[in-house]
C-alpha cells in the first residue's frame, strides 16, 4: 500500500478532481485517527506545523477506496442511481428550506436567489470544491464567491451543512441580527469560510478574477514539473444584476485576456431583477458578449433540477484551461413557491407563512423550520473528515516540496503566512536636503521597485497609466497569460475592476500585497471597490498621482479638489499625502505595515524639494513638527500643510520667522494616523492655547475646520479646478506662500 | 418654385441626409440675405422668434440649388473626382496640423487621436452633421461628442473651419492656456459647441447615450406625421479607452435595448494606449460584444485615408434605424508623423520640433503653424450660412407646426427655452403636523409625482430600484423601444451609465429635467458622472434612498456612512437631507430651481414624523432654526441635525427644555445653501457666542467641526455600519436622543 506522501501530486488530484458520489455506503470512517481536526488558526499559516500526517496504512487504504469511487463517479457522473438522486433532491430541499426559514425569521432578506440557486450550491459545495471546513483558511482550497452576495443565505445553508463553525444553528436563526455571523450580505470578517465581502453588485465575480489571477500567478511562480502545490479553482455565481454592472465587464474582459482557466463563473440567468422581468432593461446577448470577451460559454438550460447538466458543464468547463468559464445555468427565482416563484415578489422579501406553508406542501416538505434530515446531515457530515485529509494530504505535499525546493518554499510559506521578512523596511530609500528635487510619483517608484525586492508577495499596476502613475516594476516583467509568474499588473482603463481584482488578490493569501494606480481623481470611478477593501480589511495600497491643481494643463476633469475630504471621512482608510522623498517612504512603510486596512497614497506630479525635518517616524504619527522656532510649546502661529504644499507652508514660515514670528510648521499626511496618537501627544503638536492656526492644501478646505479650529484660516481651493500650467493656477487660486503669510498674520 | 415652408419634411431631411459634395462650384452665394446670422442667444430658445425666415424665392433657389447636388453626392459618394479629393486631404491635414500646432505651442496635449481622427472628423462635421455655427444651441442640431476626450484639438480644429466663434486662431494658440476657450479637455460650459464635458473615459459615450435618448423621447412626443419637428443624429468618437470602461458597456447596453437607431458610434480603433499596445490589456473582441449589446456593427478598415468607406459607413448606419451603429474605423494615431505614429509617444505629448518638421515634410505641408489654407478656408466657409439657413428652415417649420398643434407647440417651446412654468412649485405636495408619519424615499415620490404632472420636460427613473427609491411616474409607462413617448426609465443595475445618461439628457435641452435613483450608497458606483453633473453644470437629481443605517438588515456594504460629507466636500452639488413632508418639498423646489447644479437628495427607508417648525422657505436657507425657547438670540445650546435625526434633536430638545434649557434646534439640510447666506443670518442662527452646540447625523462627524465649533460635540458614526434591525443599530451606535441630552448637558 503506497503512503500518501508517495502518491504523485497528479494522482491525488485525480482523486479530488472528480466528482464525489453521493450517499455512499462507504465513507471515511469518522473514528480514523487521521481525521484529527487541526486546530482552526485564521488566519496563521495553517497546516504546515502540524504533526497530524495520514499514517501510511490508513493513508493507504482511503486513498486506495477514494480512487475507487473517484472512478465509479467518473464513469457514471450522468447515471446516478434513483436513491443518490432523492438524496440530492432532498438537499437540494434542505439549503431552499434553511433559507426560507432564516428570511423568515428575520422577515428581512432574500430568499428567491437560494431557492434557485441550491442545486449548483450543493453540486459545488457537496461534489466539486475542496475546501475544509474546520480551517477555512486552508491555503489550498478551492475559492467560492457568492457575487450576487444577497442571496447569501445560500451560502450560509451550504457553510452550515458542509460543518463550518461560523455557522451553526444558532446563527442561521440569527440572521441578520446584531452581532450574530450571518449578516445580511456576506462579510469576510465576520463569517470564515466567506471569501470576500460582496452585495455591492459586479464586486464580488470582480474580486474571483482576483482570486484566480492570484492562483495562476502563484502557481506559475511556485509549482514544479512533479509538484503543483498552488492548485485550485475559483468558483462564483454571479446574477443579472452584476451582470449589467460595468464592473464586471471590466473584470471580465481583463479575465479572457489572460486566459484565467481555472475562473469558472455560474450565472444565474433568472430573467428578474428588483424591477421586475429582465425584459425591461436587460436585453442584450450575453453569451455572445462573453465569447467576445474570450470565455468559454455553456448554457445549462434546465439549473432548477438538471443536476447532470450542472456536473457536465463544470466537467466541460475543467476541460478548457486557457479561458475562464461562464456556465449560464438558467434557473427559476424562488423556485419551489407555487405563488411567487418567477417574480420580483421573491427577490427581496420573506415569503410570508402562508407561502411558506404553500412551498412547504408543493416541495413536501414536511420538517419544522430550520431541521436539517438525518440523511442530509449524515450525507454531508463526511466533509470535515475529507477536508481536513485533504488538508492533511497537501500539507504532506509541501513537505515533500520543501525538502526539494527549499528557497521557493521558504519564499511560498512566507506569502501564505504574510509574516514581512525581517527587516524589510530598510529597503526603503533614505533621502536627504541635497537629494535632487523630484515628483513624489517618481519617489513612489523608487519605493514599489524597493519592495518588490524584498517582499515576495508585492505585485500591481496601474490602469492604463503605468508611465505617468510610475509604477513599474523594473525587475519584473508583466503578468500575461504566457508569463503568469511577473508581477506588473496591466489593467487597461479599468479603475473600477482594478480595485476590485486588488481586492481580491489581497484576500486570497495574506501575503499577498497588491498595489494599483491611476491619477488621483479617477478613484471616482474605483471608489465603491476603495471602500469595499475599506470595510473587508483588505490591505491594498492605492498609488494615486497627478494629486492636485499641480498636474497643470489637462484641467478640472482631471484635478482632484474634494478627494481627500471625501476619503479622509471613509472609515477604515488611511489617506496619505507625502511631502518628498522620506515622507514618501514612511507612506510606503505604513502602507505595508498596515494589511487590514487599505493605504491610499496622494502623489505629486510636479517636483518637489526634499524638506528638512520630514521623517519615516513623523510619518508614522500622521501629524507632526517638522521646523519650528518658538518655545515652551507657544509659538506664534501654527502652518500646516501636506503633500506639495508643505514646500509653501515651509515657505511661508521662513519669511515670517524673519520678521520674529515664532512659527510651527505641521505636516498633516495622515490626519488617520493622527487621530490615533495620545492626547499628550497631540497638545504636543497642536497645543489648544494657540488659535492662530493657518492650513494650506491644494484641495477641498472641508473638513480643515477641525486641525485649525473656529479661529483659523484654511487656504484651499472650494471650486473646480482650471486648464493652464500649474504654477499659473496655483498662482491664480492663491495657494501660494504669500496667502499663507498674510493668513498668519491676520492671526498673530 | 417652392417655398422652404411648402417643401416637406422628408424632402428636407433628403437634402441633408446625403453627404455634401465638396469643392463644389456652386455653394450658396454668401451675399444672400437670408443668411443674415441669427444673433448668439445662448442659452434662450433660439430662433423660435427670429424673423429671419427665409423668402420664397430665394429660399427656393437654393434649395433646388442643394437638391440637385444631394442627388448628385448620393449617386456619385464612392467616386468623387480628384479635385475634391485634393481639397479633402488639404482639409484634413488642416485639422491635423491645426492639432500638431496647438499642442506644441502649448508643449503639452495629446495630438495622436486628432491624426488619426481628421477624416473621420472632416467628414462628419464638413458632410454630415446638420448645425449652426453661431448658434450652437439651435434646438434641432445633430450632436457631436469627443468621447475621447483628451483628443479635444480634433474638435477645437473642426468648430474653428466650420465657423464657431468660441474657437478662433488666438483660442488655438491659447489651448491649455488659462482662461482660454480651449482647455485641456472639452468642456461645455467653456466652449460655446461643445456638447458635453469629456476626458474621464467612458462618459462620453454615455452622455451620447442620453443625447439620443432625449431626441428619441422628444421626437416621439412631439412629431406628427407631417412635421417630424425632432430629428437629429448623435455623433461619438470614442478610444480604446473608453472601451475599456466599464460605463460604456452600462451605457451601449441600454442603448442597444432601447433601439437608439440615430446614435452612430465612431470607434477609433487604434491599437495604442497610454501604456502601449492595446494587446497587453485588451484583446477582447469589440465587434462581438457590441454584436451582444444589440448594436449593429460596421468595420471601416482604412480610418487613414479610405474617406469613402467612411461616408458608406455612414450612409449604412442610417440605414439602420432599430439599432445604434458602431462603426470601429481601423486608424493610426498619429499618422502622418514619420517616427511617432502608431506608438503611444504620440498618444499625449507633443511632437517635438524636429517630429513637427518631419511629419510637415511628410504630409506635404508647406505651411506656418496655425496656417489654414485658403481654399481650405474657403471650402468650408459655407457652414456659416449653410447653418443658418437650417435653422431659419427649422425655424419655418416650427411655425407651421405651431399654427396646426398649438398646445404640443407650447410644450415643445417651454422643453427648448427651459423655462419653468408659472406657478409650478404650487405643485408640491405640503404637510400639517397631523399628516401621517413616512419615509421621505415615499413623499419624494409625491413629489416627483407632483412635478411630472407640471413640468413638460421632467422624466428619469431608477437603477433597478424603482419600489424602493419609489421614484415611478404613476401617469407614465416606461421608456421602451416602443413607447419611447413615455418618461419612466429603466436603467437597471448601471448606476454608472445611469448618472452619465442624465447628464446627456440634461445638456440635450435646458427644459429637460432629468431625475436618477439608486441606494445613496451606490452614489459610489456614480459617483464619476455626478462629478461630472457638478462640473459641467447639469442639474440632475440624484434621488438617493436608504440613506443611513436606518435602512437596517442589508448590513454595511448597504449603509452610507461617509456619502454626506464627501459630496459635501464637493464643489457645485447641493447635497440635501430632508427631514420630513415639507423638508423633502423644499428640496424638489430647490433642486428644480437649480438648473446649473446638480442636486443629491438623501432620504429615508424608514418613517418620519411631521415636525414642527420646518418649511419649503427653511430649506432654500440650507440651515435654519426649526425650535427655540431662548430669547436674545442667546441660546444655552444649540442642537442641529439633519433629516431622519432632526427627529432625535428635536426630542432631546424637549427634554432639555423640560429641565429649564434655553434650546434651539437647527435643521442643517444643506451646508452649501446654508453657506451662501448672509453673514447676517448666519449669526442669526448660529451666534458666535453660543459655543455649546451638538451635531447629530447618523453619518460621518467629519466636516461638523465647522459647524460645532471648537468646543461642540459631533454625534454621529465614524466606523462601517452593521447588519440588524435598524432601531437596534441607532441604539447600540448611540444615535439617541439621551447621547444627545448627556453631549447638551456636558456644555451647558
């Protein structure tokens, strides 16, 4: 009997990458020694620490019984016998019930989306995707995204059946309720086994195309003609409603371009949307739309009981591996309701007892709510088991990788268990007063080709604008469907799925730092993916140039005035704006530092001077003293600027001192990260006995009012900007240091 | 001989409809006097009192005159003698160097797509397009939209030869240049024939969108079978970079299902972006998808110089009336240019000295800078009496057309002048304290109801939302391909194309007043197009629903949180929260006034009460007292909210008074309105001595330290909302009027 450890990686697939069968007579036994669970450690690297290996002969002999049945399956995935097929039926039921309950419950949510989707559900999560379910963090595992997040009681059933802790009993009955792991759209910090945070429509099969270009890339980088250790697929299901997002378009031609294979999309084609029939608004061909985009399109025509359709087209689709896959699958939005099926009325409500009683009777259903059948429990109890030999398998597998590619697993483990390599921070360039003057866009380079060298897990790019953003990588070449292992990310014009694919490459490995960039004011377009790695915790740090007025001729479409105000009031973002070159850097460092919240960095186009008294560590307090010629924490006057103004505060403050002014200058670059100081420490910068207190930034004053109090002065720019060389507009708004000056002594 | 007036509407289109010859012999002589030039009346309804109408008799020489050579272009369009061919190049080498000029003078713009795009540009505005040169808002025009923004000296070149008087030689020698008529990208309310503002990809195309929506929705209102009084085409040039944008995919989708047949895309298919070829981010096939989208598609493989598959393109396109075309013209940009062309070198900066000699010597062009050939001159000298004699023939029309519908005549009027009827806002719904509680999301719908019902030109509806913004017209169908008489539209889930779509229609003519809806915190899918409202003076009505943690289960991807304080932050927005009935009243009364800015109205899903104190007058204030029982202006405190916590303030008022409080109660609808007042009022409802105040919103505190003071308390939420029953959340958030009492009593 051969020991897992000796089966050939390619083997072991096999055993996974067809279909279980159902209703087995012969599953693991639960009492296997090998079937310890590992400890559920979110988000550590899982695995790769523990001792609990299949022994050979236990391995041996599942492996050997699993092999059997992966081929029974195989041969006969379209002939299942009656019984298997009641048993589907019957959990197929078990996921529509679960979700109607829990609607109902709660009277709030969406249950027509489940009821239509639950037979892809459970062929997915019963029959297809590798995951386990007792660590979800598990590096390997196949990835799901429930685009159209607010059927996400489909997913919650399916965590519930498959034996994910996040959600027991309990918490389906508390959906939707304060505090429970069910919210209302699926929430990746709060419900493990939840991939991404989706609800916002076209975000979440946006973020899959992240998830799969993270995979292709690692495994191009880190697999090995005997071993593929990054191994696995990204399954989504996306509805009309994400479909007509341009997000997703975007997203998706981006996924053709580079033949992301291993994508596979199930669109839940229903005709109804909130509004009522597709026939309204939706009329155009999608098929033909994504063949355009270079996928592979199935249509399952019969997805509310056509369970071999499903199988074959997701076989079909495994077979294609340079296009992403969309399995149109048409299904009936809450199907099973007698009275509401096929209608908006079941979109978006809970049933109503009456029809639940009708569902109940139409589907025989005859279970209390919320009852899951001993046979469906028992069918789907085998997953914990299997997950974690699964785990346990790959775990093995690593092993074997690590003692013949020890450098590239060494570099592996670090990008799964996102600890920074020591000391990576001093790859950050230093700079000094006699530094030539530079745009801090091109500060930024020198910082992201820095990181690239040191942390193996940094990769991005920018939309369309990589020469004027500056953001390539010049050790690398760029990620293209040929060469999946570089690391420059090329977006084409499209902020808004550039964010949402940043998202999700952030979320599927923690060592996954990616970046991306355009001009300042375009994160109008992105901003609803901005905010989604906001409020899911995803660490991507966003390289916004050509930050202000100072980016001169191309004119007010393409000068941002409101921006930072409007991210500076966006919880969970750090918004940074560096003055030159080592504040430049301290950005950077926070950024990386930070992996639970997105870094937002404002970039100058224009060149700037390396200021005296700007620093890493000032950086790190967001606001801080970088000149000042007055004592006992009194000065005269206190200039605070940021970014490419704090040259002109610094100006303004030289002049004054000459005239026996004691004048502070403050840079404000993260009023976040000021925010978080001490108390002492901010009386220390900004000491509430002085009220002569002056702001300059080329932006919006609002939001100013709270650093300069009710007797400052805010010079900004409360208009839109103009068309003509940027020191001629600078000029004519008068954010100049002869504003500041007068401003100052107004005050003092 | 036949008068203008007796020709019928039909013929007329005929002699426009087919190309003009060019170097004709015979263009219509410039003494004759009925091309007296109607005076530039900008933005008033043009020509509809003129009595310039053209005589019988010359009026019929000439259009016998324009009939013969029509009839002579249509049969001879594919084989035009080399004398015409000649004037063309030179015409179109005209407005490649006019570009190469500009931007080299400027030393900075984009002169690739303006190379690339001379002919098609030449044969568009030299003979197809239908306008006025000095009256570019005559109502009847065809509309021209540079999607591609950037490439602006195409247009600047094309509305100097036709005659514009905003683009004279010294605007092109001040392109970019401050205060000049030519900025860096198009923007209408600087340039007097510029439709629409561009450069942000991907609006454009959308406004285009809206551009064709309106004349459809007009044409199909107001013409008759014997006056089509509404007929003009929609023009567009979009880039590779549009296309890549996912709001043009939003945009063309709903253009292919609304059938907008006299929309007719140009696809400058050039193969080069910022970042190089456009094989390294797009390679999807663009025929294919808009074949999916519903548009009839047409492939113009020689952009450069093949000028007859241009005009076939054309002519094929209208042909095509139940489709919008996209015709993709294969060009290189910057052709002409020796060693630049067809690289991304020449896509945005200029040439260079020695490029600008080469490309001269390469085209054969002997000339200064900024040189337009005589003949050139000439050629197209006759737009200018050439466009006044359609807008004195529409004018004719119009008249005809008034005698026999007098009533659709006065409607159509008040859509083209803009003006407001009298008495209008009596529409407006109003409310007593007695007045059943309601979310302001269904009182707006009231409203919206009520203003349908007076406004001839109002119409909008909601991205897929439409029962839970509440935002259908109950008198009115929807918009559809077949009825597009009707004022419902259906936008499905594309905020994005939504937002830009309004704005098209917005700028189409002044009276339409269009209105758009989503969930307030889908303004971050938008929020590109509403900027673009903002900045190019659009005053759409963003009627945003669901607009705080009120909403309750959907959880936090669905609360707004910071969305008050970014567009806030905005400069031209009106950013309203009302309260209540007559708060939501005040802010349909202010955003139909508003024609210049767009208006954001944040409104409840959950029920108000009436409250005392508040008014349609309060509203136009922006900030206004609503209670108070102090005396002397001298209150010990001051409470102010907005919308649904006007409630929680007023409440807290009570109970403080209770307690022998002076307290007064400010509702702060609309910081902008607030802040156009008078110093004097101002003070009068925030005095400067009155330094305990409290702010309660259930939104982001940012920006409130303006209003509060140093020494006042913001109550609000600066951390990502939750998913649970509304009431539960405001408690556990602290959004209660006890947080309210304990901050009040902390201060006074």
């Amino acid at each position: 009997m051969a020991s897992s450890s000796s089966l050939t990686l390619s083997q072991a697939i096999l055993s996974r990458s067809t279909t279980h069968p159902h209703g087995s007579s012969n599953p693991p036994p639960p009492s296997d020694h090998r079937l310890s669970l590992p400890t559920f450690s979110l988000p550590t690297f899982s695995g790769l620490k523990s001792s609990s290996l299949p022994t050979t002969t236990a391995s041996g002999r599942r492996l050997t019984s699993r092999r059997r049945r992966a081929i029974r399956a195989s041969a006969a995935v379209e002939t299942l016998d009656k019984t298997e097929t009641a048993l589907v039926d019957k959990s197929v039921n078990t996921i529509r019930f679960l979700a109607i309950d829990a609607v109902e419950k709660a009277n709030s949510g969406h249950p027509g989306l489940p009821m239509g989707c639950a037979p892809m559900g459970h062929i997915l999560y019963d029959e297809i995707m590798r995951y386990n379910p007792k660590n979800p963090c598990w590096f390997n595992r196949d990835r799901f995204v429930l685009s159209a997040g607010h059927g996400c009681m489909l997913q919650y059933a399916l965590l519930h059946l498959a034996g994910y802790d996040s959600v027991q009993e309990e918490d389906l009955k508390g959906f939707r309720q304060w505090g429970s792991k069910t919210p209302g759209h699926p929430e990746n910090f709060e419900t493990p086994g939840v991939e991404v945070t989706t609800g916002p429509l076209g975000q979440g099969i946006a973020n899959a195309v992240g998830l799969a270009l993270a995979e292709r890339h690692l495994a191009a980088r880190f697999n090995k003609p005997d071993s593929e250790i990054v191994d696995h697929y990204t399954y989504v299901i996306l509805g009309d409603g994400c479909q007509m997002e341009g997000i997703a378009n975007e997203a998706c031609s981006l996924a053709g371009h580079w033949g992301l294979g291993k994508l596979i999309a199930f669109y839940d084609d229903n005709h109804i949307s909130i509004d009522g029939d597709t026939e309204i608004a939706f009329t155009e061909c999608v098929d033909t739309r994504f063949e355009g985009l270079g996928w592979h399109v199935i249509w399952v025509k019969n997805g509310n009981t056509g369970y071999d359709e499903i199988r074959a087209a997701i076989k079909e689709a495994k077979t294609v591996t340079d296009k992403p896959t969309l399995i149109k699958v048409t299904t009936t939005i809450g199907f099973g309701s007698p009275n509401k099926a096929n209608s908006y009325s079941v979109h978006g409500s809970a049933l109503g007892a009456k029809e639940v009683d009708a569902t109940r009777k139409n589907l025989g259903w005859p279970y209390e709510p919320f009852h899951v059948p001993e046979d469906v429990k028992k069918h789907w109890s085998r997953h914990v088991p299997e997950g974690a030999a699964l785990e346990a398998e790959w775990n093995a597998k690593f092993a074997e990788y690590e003692k013949k590619y020890k450098e590239e697993a060494a570099e592996l483990k670090s990008i799964i268990s996102g600890e920074l390599p020591a000391g990576w921070e001093k790859a950050l360039p230093t700079y000094t007063l006699e530094s030539p003057a530079d745009a801090t866009r091109n500060l930024s380079q020198q910082c992201l080709n820095a990181l690239a060298k040191v942390l193996p897990g940094f990769l991005g790019g920018s939309a369309d604008l990589a020469s004027s953003n500056m953001t390539l990588l010049k050790m690398f070449g760029d990620f293209q469907k040929n060469t999946p292992e570089e690391r420059n990310l090329r977006f084409g014009v499209r902020e808004h799925g550039m964010g949402a694919i940043c998202n999700g490459i952030d979320h599927h490995t923690p060592g996954l730092i990616p970046y991306c960039a355009t001009f300042f004011v375009f994160t109008d377009y992105m901003r609803a993916a901005i905010r989604i790695s906001a409020l899911s915790e995803a660490g991507v740090i966003y390289v916004m140039t050509h930050d202000s007025i100072g980016l001169g001729e191309d004119g007010p479409t393409h000068q941002p005035i409101e921006h930072l105000a409007s991210f500076r009031a966006m919880p969970n973002v750090l918004m940074l704006r560096p003055a030159d070159g080592n504040e430049t850097a301290g950005a950077y460092k926070v950024a990386v530092l930070n992996r639970k919240r997105p870094s937002i960095l404002a970039l100058s186009r224009q060149k700037l001077p390396h200021l005296p008294g700007t620093s890493v560590e000032g950086v790190e307090k967001g606001g801080y003293t970088v000149s000042d010629n007055s004592s006992g924490n009194k000065p005269d006057v206190i200039l605070m600027g940021t970014g490419s103004e704090l040259e002109i505060a610094s100006k303004a403050a030289d002049e004054l001192r000459k005239e026996g002014k004691a004048v502070r200058v403050v840079s404000f670059i993260s009023w976040e990260l000021f925010d978080e100081q001490s108390d002492a420490y901010k009386e220390s910068v900004l000491p509430a006995a002085v009220t002569a207190r002056v702001s300059i930034e080329a932006g919006s004053t609002f939001g100013w009012a709270k650093h300069i109090g009710s007797k400052g002065k805010a010079i900004g720019i409360d208009r839109f900007g103009a068309s003509a060389p940027a020191g001629k507009i600078y000029k004519e708004f008068g954010i100049t240091a002869e504003a500041v000056i007068a401003a100052a002594k107004s005050l003092c």
